[in-house]
C-alpha cells in the first residue's frame, strides 16, 4: 500500500510539473554613468570624458504557477559591467526584499558582459584586492555610482515583477565564430596571453574555443516577442583599451536585434565560460585585417552581425515551437572551494614587485594612479601567504545557480571560468541544452591545470582566488544540481 501511494504521489507530482504556466516580465534600465568617470578593466588608471554607448541593465522576470499557486521563481539581470562585486549584489537583494517583501532575492542572479569601459565598482569597502588610486574630487565617486546602479537595478527587478503576464518561451542554439583562444603556448611549455605567434617559439593555442549561441525566446499569450536571453562565449572587451564609456559589442547587437524584433524588446546578453578566450584575433590577423577593410566594416560591426544573425537562425527555426507550460526550478547554493595555495617563491616575488610599487608610490604619490592597482593585486597574495601560515587549507565561499527552463538548463557562476569547465559541464549534463553563464558575481579567473602549468597572466596565483582544483569541485557542485533536476523526473 505505501509502494502504491508513493508511486501515486510521484504520478501526480510529475503531472503538476507538466502543467506549470509561465509567467514572464521584462525591463531595460539605463546605468550610464554621469562624467567624468573612471573605467574598470585595465591595470592603469582611465577616466573616461566621453560616452560612446550608454549601458543598460536588462533584466528578465520568470515565475512557474500552477492555477493561482505560485511554484517558483528567477530574475536575471545583464548589467554592462566588468563584474558584480558582492556589495552590489548583496545591495541589490536588500532593496527588492524592501520593495516587495514577499520576494526571495535568492532568485536574483545578476551577472556582467565583461565590457572594460565601465564604471570602476570596487573601492575599499568592497574587500577587493585590486585598487584604483581614484581622484577624490572631480569625478564620479565609486559609492556616488554603485547607489545609483543599485537604484536603477532595483527599479528595473520590481517593474518587471510588476508586469510580468502569462507567456510562453523557446530555445536553439547556432553558432558563430566570436571568440578565439588567447593563450599561446611556446615550445618551452610557457603559455603568454596574447602571445605573438609569429616566431619559431611557437608551438600552439592552448584550449579549445567555444562558438556556440544558445538563445532564450520569451513571449506573451499573443505571441508578442518581449525579450531573449542571448549567450556567448566571449567577454565583450573589443574595445578594452578605450578611454570612453563604452558597453562594447553588445550594444550593436542590441541595436540589430531591436532594429529587427522592435525597439521595446529586452536583450539580456550572458558571457558563457571563455576566462581564456576573447573576441581579438591571435593569429592570420593580416588576412583578417585585409577582409575586414575590403568589407568596409569594423571588427566591433562583424561581431555584431556573426551574433545577430546566429539569433536569427535560432529563432526562425524555433518560433513554432513555444512552450507555454514549462517546468521550471530554481536551485541555489553557497559552495566551498580550496583556495589556490601561494608558493614561497610566489609569495617572495609578489612580496617583491609589491613593496616596489608601494616605495615609487611613497617617492611620487603622482605614480599611484597607475601603480596602486599593481600594489595590491601583488600584496594579496603576499596576505594570502599569511593567512595559510595559520590555516593551511583556506576555503572560498561562492554562490552558484542551476535553473531548469523545460529541456534546457542554466548554469551560474562568479568566475572568468576557463572554458573546459564549461565544456565539461555541457558534455555530462543531463540537459537538452545546457548554457553556462559566467561573472554572476566578482569575475577571478580560474584556470585549468594545464593552464596553470603553463602560467602567464590569468593563469598566475596572482590573477585567480581559486586553482584547478577548485575548478573540478565546481563543476562536480554545478553537475550535481543538474542532473538532480532530471533524476527526479
């Protein structure tokens, strides 16, 4: 008798979750900053005096019911941001949870585009390791932006929520050749971002490269577009050394998809896994180069189009089949992972360059605009040797999401995730589609061991909190959620 009801009760579990509605809502916020500004992204000072784009953050509302009965919940937030210090996360939550009081803000993820014109987001406050010397007068504060991003943030959340109606979503995948590997490896086994290739040393590109386009259609009850959720695996950093605001390629993929589905859609751009890849050319970049001015087009134009029209073979394959009932979950959890350990000779050399910087400094306060950021991303691992003298296994706690959409599955995670993680994750999930966002959160790159092995920046004890080993343990977490999604099914 308690076999039957048991096997009752799954029966009609699996009915309820077959019949969930979906409820959608969207909004789009501006979060331009006023000027002058500093910019996030590089190692040296910029303060930006002009605006190129304006930034927007592009949020997405979506709530599963049966009848009246709300089942769960989630709300992504696209902000054009270099990343997502936890403050303004944690900032984010807090407002909304005013606002609606009712609300589980755990469902809020808010994840960035990785552009490097951007507002500056971290100062002291924010417990980083890696510090602008800001000017105290004559620009926009840190503090003065952060509240208005917040604000604007949480502005866009509740009107979303507000207008979210019963509607009906699709998904596809197309691909589209965005990013390339940016590690060169040497015969000697030493790996250089951005390496040049042009010499006998050279012996190959590191990793593999990721040029799929997952796309997210969601409409309303009348077939209405009212947004989609676009992912790549390339950081928008096309124009990474510019001194002007700027929200880089996703701008002009916004403009073509607007242009295209009507200018009140929202497009919520998502970085996949690509800590190691970026939209620059590593190598043929002459050839490149020549077809680039034959067409008469700039490089930043050619992303664009290679990604709007990737969505536009997407959606004209998959308009027909909407879902209106879709099962969805929501799962998040706070995970614990090792922290990468700082050698002796690591620690002597960031010992070294850091107290270097801080003595220049001490002779010049001029040079801290452009060494104080080298200062303290040096001096963290120098504290972080401290630390392991006391605690030898020191521990990084990180917030992941897993979100079932129907077949599909979204992954979150606060790295600059190499993307053989990502990799693994999609070849072993249980999922139809699989896409993984990375910078939900403070992008650190976390690397692969072969990686690692290799060194150069990013892969370096000095650019990631978390190792290879870190990594592993990530994607076993992310999997975990994952595949539990489906079992129960």
């Amino acid at each position: 008798m308690r076999q039957t009801l048991t096997t009752l009760g799954l029966l009609l579990t699996c009915m309820n979750m077959f019949t969930q509605d979906l409820y959608i809502g969207v909004s789009e916020m501006d979060i331009t900053p006023k000027l002058p500004v500093a910019l996030a992204g590089q190692f040296h000072l910029r303060i930006a005096h002009e605006i190129s784009t304006p930034l927007t953050a592009n949020i997405i509302v979506l709530e599963s019911r049966s009848g009246k009965k709300s089942l769960d919940k989630t709300i992504f937030v696209s902000c054009d941001l270099v990343g997502i210090p936890n403050q303004v996360w944690n900032m984010v939550r807090q407002e909304v949870k005013k606002r609606i009081p009712d609300f589980n803000t755990d469902k809020i993820i808010i994840n960035a585009t990785h552009s490097h014109t951007t507002p500056v987001l971290n100062d002291a406050s924010d417990k980083t390791t890696f510090l602008y010397k800001l000017p105290e007068q004559g620009v926009t504060q840190v503090g003065e932006y952060r509240s208005f991003l917040v604000n604007q943030i949480t502005t866009g959340i509740v009107s979303a929520w507000e207008k979210r109606v019963k509607g009906k979503m699709s998904w596809g995948l197309d691909r589209a050749a965005i990013p390339y590997n940016r590690r060169v490896v040497y015969k000697d086994g030493e790996a250089v971002m951005y390496g040049t290739t042009v010499t006998p040393n050279f012996n190959n590109i590191e990793g593999y490269e990721d040029h799929d386009v997952h796309s997210l259609f969601f409409w309303n009850g009348s077939d209405k577009l009212l947004g989609m959720a676009v992912e790549v695996a390339c950081p928008a950093q096309e124009v990474e050394g510019d001194t002007k605001v700027n929200a880089d390629y996703w701008h002009p993929v916004r403009e073509k998809l607007k242009k295209q589905f009507g200018n009140d859609v929202v497009i919520a751009g998502l970085i996949g896994a690509s800590g190691d890849q970026s939209p620059h050319p590593i190598y043929r970049k002459e050839a490149l180069e020549r077809m680039r001015k034959l067409s008469n087009t700039s490089r930043m134009e050619d992303i664009a189009l290679r990604i709007a029209e990737a969505v536009n073979r997407t959606y004209e394959i998959v308009e027909n089949d909407k879902h209106s009932e879709v099962i969805m979950e929501h799962q998040a959890r706070k995970i614990e992972l090792p922290m990468r350990k700082i050698t002796v000779d690591e620690y002597i050399e960031s010992r070294l360059i850091s107290n270097e910087a801080a003595e220049q400094i001490s002779r010049d306060p001029a040079k801290a605009e452009q060494l104080n950021t080298r200062m303290t991303w040096y001096g963290d691992v120098v504290k972080r040797y401290e630390v392991q003298k006391t605690n030898p296994n020191p521990q990084y706690e990180t917030e992941i999401h897993v979100i079932r959409l129907g077949d599909i599955v979204v992954c979150t995670n606060q790295f600059e995730l190499f993307t053989d993680f990502g990799l693994q994750m999609q070849s072993r999930s249980k999922a139809l589609q699989t896409i993984v966002v990375q910078l939900a959160g403070p992008g650190t790159y976390l690397p692969t061991s072969k990686a690692a092995k290799g060194g150069g920046y990013s892969a370096v004890c000095q650019s990631n909190v978390v190792g290879p080993e870190g990594g592993a343990i990530l994607v076993e977490e992310t999997l975990e959620l994952i595949n539990a999604m489906w079992n129960e099914n």
